[in-house]
C-alpha cells in the first residue's frame, strides 16, 4: 500500500489543532457499500450474520461462482485457519449449499492469521460475493501528496501485487496525475491514466469513468486515499473494483458521521481503545517497563533507550501537546491496570506541554491509584520550578 500523506496547512490565529484521533478501518463489506453508492462498479455482494443468511444470499446471488469471506480487519485471511477446524478464511464454490455449510464453520469461529493476536478473532460476519473472473489486473489509487500539495492520482498495469515492490523494480510502469482541487479529474487524465493501465478500446472509457467516481468517493467522504488493488478487466469486458482500501480524514469526522458509525470497535485491544477515548495514543507491548511520554518521537527514543540498557517497554504512551490534567490521570490508569508493568518511566520534555499540569496529574494518580510500582520522573521544560514546588510525593519515586 502506498503511503498517503494529509496536507499540512499552516495554522491561522483562529484555528487551533486538534489531537489527532484514532484511525477509522473498515470491514470490506462496508468500503464496498461506499464505493457501490458512489456508482463504482464492484461485485454483487451480501452481508450475512448466520449460515442461513448466508445461504439465502448465495441463492439470491444466482451466479456461477460465489466467493465466501470471512470479515475481519485483518489481512491474510485467505491463509488462516479457524478454530473450527476449517482452514482459510476464503472460499470459492459454485454449490450455494455449500456456501451455508462453510459459514456454518466460520461464524462464531477464531479466524488466525499472521496479522491477528494468537488466538485468532471471532467471525461475526460474512460476505457472500458473485465470483468474477479476472482476465487482467491493474493498480489504481487517488491520495493526498504533501509534494503536490494536494490529490495525487497513481496507476500500474502492473496489479494484484505489492505496489512497492513494482515502483521498486520497474518504476517506468508507475503513473502519476495531480488532480487540481478546484478542477478535479479532467476527461483527458482519466483518459490518460486509463490508457496507461492499460485499457484499450471501449474499456478505456469505462475505466476513465470508474476513475471519476473513484475521485467522486474520494471527495465525497473525506478521504486520505483511496487504493483499488485490483482495478480489474474480466472476460466479459467489465471494468471492476475487486478490492479496496480507504483511510479517512479523522479530522473530518463532524462532517462524515454515518461514514464513522460504521466503526467496528469489537475487533480493537481494550485499552487502546479506551486510550483513544481520551486523545491518548496507546500501544501494547509485552515488556515490564511502562512508558509515560509526550511527542511520538520521544516516545520512540524512550522504548529504544529502554531497550538498549537490557529493559523491555511495556507500552508505547503518547501524550501529545495540548494535555489535560484528567488525561495524564486516565494515563496512569490504563498503565497501572496492566499487570506486566513492575516500574514507570515518565519522560517529558516540555514547550508544548505544561510540566506543573503533568505533576498535578501524576500526585492524583498516585494518591488514588495507590501506586506499588516504582516510578521515575523526568520533567523539562515550561513550568519546571513550579513542578519541584509540587514534589512528586511516592515512596519509590526517583
């Protein structure tokens, strides 16, 4: 997947940043129904929640194949294996009977994959899906370029694999196009990108009008990018989208509520989901030595540093800038509730963040708490006298 990055605006006096949120991902199911509403052409699919619901939907499919998914946000499904027994979360059949009979394996069921936990995640639905045949793959993908400052269209005709390895070994077959953002995608650049994935006669056409609809999309739910991989062409001279990535604009969230309700949460580690409630950026790691810091890149260097004197970092913890007093004690919560951590390392160094407010929070945390792990503070920075006024008072603090 390529790298999309969002435009960074200078700030005027009367905007302030917000802290950055958490990462909205999205079944396969729900990025297709998306694209589907925009006019993109995807295969006919249905959502089922049992194995009855799954067979009725084989049955309305009425195709000659149908494609059973598993729905899971993680990748490599089609090489997982449930705790059923049944292994691969993919299935091809051309018997819509057997389509109940495999859901029936999969729902209620821990799928594994290499990119899920060890043991597995529960399956609560599946995509029943008409099975098409591809008789050439493409690349395509429309993301925010810091370079162009702005919307970036990018093809291949070299798709259904990994895109960086083609910009790697054969750069000549990677195509740009900016988009102009008060123009959009003019007809001579769909036409053109279409060209260059490929597409001749008739389909080039039609691929230029997916790329439209594609940028429609784009838009029309603030997103980051927007990756198809693959854009297809089948036997039947169809152009279709088989499979898509979407990242959103989490800022944009008060405009694109339905677009963020669609959130499946059940999937997320609980406390990196109760860290998002309070702007934290939160990540479990199987180490001993909880880390309390401010700025990602700090935070990095912290669990590195740990690591290097023979320690192991038990989480990564971003503050960020902007921090309140109820967020370093929500903090210190989730740190104290994972029982790995034997000591806490506090590293702070201020200018956009106010040390006394870290203080104030950490004394709370550790009255309330009732803190029985060892805690070291470090504080640099805007208000550092005020904090040893306050004197961290912990029978292990350092």
């Amino acid at each position: 997947m390529l790298k999309s990055e969002s435009l960074c605006l200078a700030p005027s006096p009367q905007c302030t940043w917000s802290s950055p949120r958490r990462w909205l991902n999205l079944q396969e199911y729900q990025s297709k129904k998306l694209m589907q509403e925009s006019g993109v052409a995807v295969q006919r699919f249905y959502v089922a929640g049992t194995a009855s619901e799954a067979l009725e939907a084989a049955k309305r499919l009425n195709a000659k194949e149908i494609v059973l998914k598993a729905q899971i946000l993680a990748g490599g499904r089609g090489k997982g294996v449930f705790d059923s027994g049944l292994k691969g979360g993919v299935h091809l059949t051309k018997d819509p009977a057997v389509v109940g009979e495999l859901a029936n394996k999969m729902l209620g069921f821990n799928l594994t994959t290499k990119q899920t936990p060890k043991d597995g995640v529960k399956v609560k639905t599946v995509m029943v899906a008409e099975a098409l045949d591809i008789s050439r793959e493409t690349y395509f993908a429309i993301l925010m370029d810091r370079s162009c400052n702005g919307p970036v269209m990018v093809g291949s005709p070299q798709g259904g694999m990994d895109i960086e390895e083609v910009a790697a070994s054969t750069p000549e077959l990677i195509f740009k196009e900016v988009i102009d953002i008060f123009e959009g995608v003019r007809d001579e650049q769909a036409l053109r990108m279409a060209a260059n994935l490929g597409f001749k006669g008739p389909l080039q056409r039609q691929a230029a009008d997916q790329i439209k609809r594609l940028y429609d999309l784009f838009l029309k739910v603030d997103a980051t990018q927007v990756e198809v991989n693959p854009l297809g062409e089948t036997p039947e001279g169809q152009v279709v989208c088989f499979d898509a990535k979407i990242n959103f604009d989490d800022n944009a969230e008060f405009r694109q509520k339905a677009v963020f309700a669609m959130d499946d949460m059940t999937e997320s580690d609980p406390t990196e989901t109760e860290a998002a409630k309070w702007d934290l950026k939160y990540i479990g790691l199987d180490g001993n030595i909880a880390c309390f810091v401010n700025g990602a890149g700090l935070a990095m260097a912290t669990c590195d540093i740990i690591d290097l004197h023979g320690g192991k970092p038990a989480n990564f913890l971003d503050l960020g800038g902007g921090v309140k007093e109820r967020q370093v004690y929500e903090a210190f919560k989730l740190l104290t509730a994972d029982p790995k951590v034997e000591a806490i390392l506090v590293n702070i160094f201020g200018g956009i963040v106010n040390c006394a407010i870290i203080a104030n929070g950490i004394t709370k945390a550790c009255r309330e708490l009732e803190l029985k792990v060892p805690l070291v503070v470090r504080l640099e920075g805007k208000k550092k006298k005020k904090k040893k006024k306050k004197q961290l008072r912990h029978p292990f603090c350092f």
